[in-house]
C-alpha cells in the first residue's frame, strides 16, 4: 500500500490494505502492539471489529507515516463536519 493510493473519502481501507501495508513496512500488528508496550500482542486488530479503537487506529496511522482518519475516515466523518452558523431562531416574543 502505498500513499498514492486513490480511496474515496469516505472509504476505509480493508483489512488486507491496512496488513499489508505494515507489512510492507518491515512490521506487522502483533511487532508493534509489543513496541508499544501491550503484553497482548493481537491488542491492534481491534482496530478490524471495533471502530471506537482510537489508541490502536493511532499506533498503526503513525506507523505507516498517515493520520488515522486517512485510513478509516468514516471513524472520523462527524469529527470533520464543519458547521456554517447556528440556525437563526426566528424571535419569540413572550407576554
């Protein structure tokens, strides 16, 4: 996998692309858990059936030089929402 890479915007990258390219990095999952410090050495592949992981989604964005959101953004679409103005309520006048 490389950065070039086209997804959507909104596509998360599968779980072949994500082990592939640590991988292709000289790693894989279970080497960096042990790097950061997890005596559990599967503790990152919650990252496949959890999507609130954002520690684990973290170690392997910064691993593969990316921001976790580039490879899951639907974890992170409400996180990105910009938002114009607040609704303008129309004035209410009490008696």
């Amino acid at each position: 996998m490389s950065k070039s890479k086209t997804h959507s915007k909104t596509e998360d990258w599968s779980q072949n692309e994500v082990l592939f390219a640590v991988k292709n990095r000289g790693s894989n999952l279970s080497k960096l858990a042990e790097a950061n410090g997890y005596d559990n050495r599967r503790a990152l592949y919650v990252v496949f059936y959890r999507k609130n992981a954002p520690t684990a989604q973290k170690i392997i964005a910064d691993f593969l030089e990316l921001k976790p959101e580039e490879i899951w953004p639907s974890r992170y679409q409400s996180l990105t929402v910009k938002y114009t103005s607040p609704a303008v309520r129309p004035h209410v006048r009490v008696a």
